[in-house]
C-alpha cells in the first residue's frame, strides 16, 4: 500500500511536523551534548536522554502519519519505541562500568575512588 501526505487532513499534517521537529530537536540537543562534553561520562548522559526522549517524538509522528493515512491504527513501530528507550540506556550504563574499570586499572586521577563501607 502507497501512503501519500497528501492523504491525511492539514491538522494532522501540523500534528506529525510538530512531532517530528521535537524528536529530531531533542536528537540534535543529545548529539551536540555528546560534541560539547568534555569527559567520557559526562558525554555518555546527554545521547542517553536524548535518544529515548526523541524516539518518542518520532515514533508518535510515524504512528499518527501512518494510521491516518491508511484509516486504521497502526502502532506496531510502539515495538520499535520500547526497545529503543530500553536498550539505550543499558547499553550506555554498561559502557560506563566498563570505561570505570578500565580507568581504575590504570590508576586514572580523575575516577572517584570505590565505595568503602566505614564500620560504626
């Protein structure tokens, strides 16, 4: 099936754009984040919430786009979301445990020391 912009009604069409501007906005503000930061873990946050937050954005507008034109519901890029904003930061705390031993081994001088439990 041909899906047409021309299909959906002007209001939706605003809707989808609006949408479509915010997750790409907030992909653009992770990417710059991951630009501007200076150390590894501080660059690592900025995708991390970008990535999940302007997913959304996307996912709703290709959901909207897609159901309007075709005249039914069509939510299975909801999968696509869901795997997206759980993957993501997983992967991303994993990336830092393994950057903090790494920069522990090799005695780094800017990693905060392990956790010590103080005895009372």
């Amino acid at each position: 099936m041909i899906y047409l912009a021309a299909d959906i009604p002007i209001w939706a069409a605003i809707l989808i754009a609006c949408f479509v501007l915010v997750g790409a906005g907030l992909a653009l503000i992770g990417a710059i984040g991951f630009l501007r930061l200076p150390t590894f873990y501080e660059r690592i946050h900025a995708p991390t919430l970008s990535t999940s937050l302007g997913t959304g954005g996307i996912v709703v507008a290709s959901i909207l786009f897609f159901s309007m034109a075709g005249d039914r519901l069509i939510a299975h890029q909801v999968l696509i979301g869901v795997f997206i904003t759980v993957t993501t930061p997983v992967t991303f705390m994993l990336l830092a445990r393994a950057a903090l031993h790494r920069d522990r081994f090799e005695n780094s001088p800017h990693v905060p020391p392990r956790e010590s439990h103080i005895e009372s």
